[in-house]
C-alpha cells in the first residue's frame, strides 16, 4: 500500500444531521492515513456547530481556493454537482459518497466508506471523464459558476404563460419553442431532470448533448440528441419579460430577447468510479430501469 501522504478536499450537505456517523468515519480513515485534509468553510461550520462534531482539519478554505489530490464529497447528487461547480478546471478527482436518495452520481454507500477511502491509496479505481456545458449570454453575464456537469435549463419565470424560445444549432434555425422551458443535458445529466420530462438516456462518454422541451404546447415536440461539439443559440420571448437559467439547478433571473449560447466547457470534471462499480447495474438499481412490476 502506498504511504505517500495524500491531500483531500472534502464538501458536504449541510442538511443531513442524522448521517454523521459517515462522516466521521471518513474523517477518521483519511486520519489513520495521516492524510491532509482540507473542509469546505460552510461545511467545516456545519460538523461544529450542529453535529458539535470535534473536526481537526489542515485547513478550511472558501470557494474554489483549495488544491487536493483528490475531492470527496459527503451528500447526495446536488451535494456532488456543488463540489464539480469547486474543482472547475483543476482537474481534481471527485468521489460521491452518497448521504442522500438516490445517489447516481454519488454512487458510494455508507457501508463502502472505508473501502473507497483504501482503494484510493490502492489505486483501485477508474477515473470517468465528464463532459460540461457552458452558456453565454449576450447581454448581462451570469453571476454565478456558468458550467454545468448535469444540464441547463431556461425556464418560465413564477407562474407566468409558457415561454417561446428560438433554437438555432451551428448558425442553423432548428425551431421555435413553445414551452414552460427548455433542458439542454449532458450525458451524465440524461439521468436527472431531462429523463424525468421524456429525454433519452445517454450512457456516459458518448460526446452528445440532448435538448428537452419541459410541457411543450405542441405534441410534436420530441428531444433530439445533437453532437457536443455543437453551438446552441436560443433567445426568449415572454410575457413576463423575464425568465430563468437553472445551471444545474442554481437559477438566476435574465430579461428576454437575451441571447444564449451553449457549448461544451473546454475542460472535463474527472468522476471517481470504484472498480466494482458499473453504469448499467446503477441504471437497473437505481433507477428501476426496465423493471416490469407485473
């Protein structure tokens, strides 16, 4: 087994007060290593001051000013998908143990913790590459992270009438859009909340973005799956005269007529799968795929 001394950054759901028992064993196994361990200030706070958790860490830093060997983040997906919006472009290698629901990305339970933490220093693992999206705008840039590892999504804004959205792809006017809004995901966003509005499954590493309307007016709006070296443009009509831009769920308000560009991220976010671990398994298990109940 390896001894050199390994650095990790660790993120969390500041929510789940009833899973410390997890984290205190990560907590403890990274110790036994010796290893270096860096907390998230938010969460940092969160083991103290609510689970009165005894926490030694190396440091405890804000945002994205951190570097590790390795990020793990202790939550369900959103938890995950917080971390990815962290590690950005530092090609930092992020492992889910999985302290929520459903954990498809996430996909570590409470009882593989301390053979998760050994197989990193065994060097028992794959290191899936995940693509992002990223959206530009042509007016107000966004305040927050602009990439998304699962989908973005323009949507209506409160309980106004659909939005109208015209979609072009390359240059090329695809259609016109009239919906309550519109997912672009990626492969590892397939899963989430493109499927649960009829988009397809794509299976990780498949270099495809999908396009989802979310209650289409028309019937004969389908989702199409188009190459992820493509370049979306839509802009928004509405009634409202605003509407939403969900990036992996963190929403900010923009005025219409606001033009949107969408492409792939020119980095990856690097995905820690255990070796025992496989996309079809997690598809029939946890999301029942394919499960005849009769």
């Amino acid at each position: 087994m390896s001894t050199r001394k390994l650095r990790f950054a660790l993120f969390g759901n500041t929510h789940q007060a009833k899973k410390s028992a997890a984290v205190k064993e990560v907590l403890s196994c990274l110790s036994s290593h010796q290893a270096t361990i860096y907390i998230d200030k938010e969460y940092d706070s969160f083991l103290k001051d609510t689970l009165h958790m005894e926490v030694s860490a190396d440091g405890i830093f804000e945002d994205s000013d951190f570097d590790a060997d390795f990020v793990i983040s202790m939550g369900g997906d959103g938890t995950f998908l917080r971390a990815a919006s962290k590690v950005r472009d530092k090609n930092i290698p992020i492992v889910g143990i999985n302290m929520g629901r459903l954990g498809f990305l996430a996909d570590v339970n409470d009882q593989e913790v301390t053979a998760c933490i050994e197989a990193l220093y065994n060097k028992n693992y794959r290191i899936e590459d995940r693509a992002l999206i990223r959206v530009e705008t042509s007016d107000e840039a966004l305040e927050g992270y602009p990439c998304a590892l699962n989908d973005i999504a323009i949507l209506k804004r409160d309980n106004a009438s659909m939005i109208t959205i015209h979609a072009s792809i390359n240059g090329e006017f695809l259609t016109t859009y009239m919906a309550d809004g519109l997912i672009v995901s990626t492969p590892t966003g397939s899963t989430a909340y493109s499927l649960s509005n009829g988009g397809p499954i794509i299976i990780p590493g498949t270099h495809m973005f999908s396009m989802t309307a979310v209650a289409p007016h028309s019937l004969n709006t389908r989702p199409i799956v188009l190459p992820d070296d493509s370049e979306i443009t839509l802009t928004v009509e509405s009634r409202s005269h605003q509407f939403l831009v969900a990036v992996d769920g963190r929403s900010e308000k923009l005025k219409e007529h606001t033009s949107l560009t969408l492409r792939k991220a020119p980095y990856r976010i690097k995905v820690i799968k255990s070796n025992d671990h496989h996309y079809f398994t997690t598809l029939r298990e946890k999301m029942m795929w394919g499960l005849d109940a009769r």
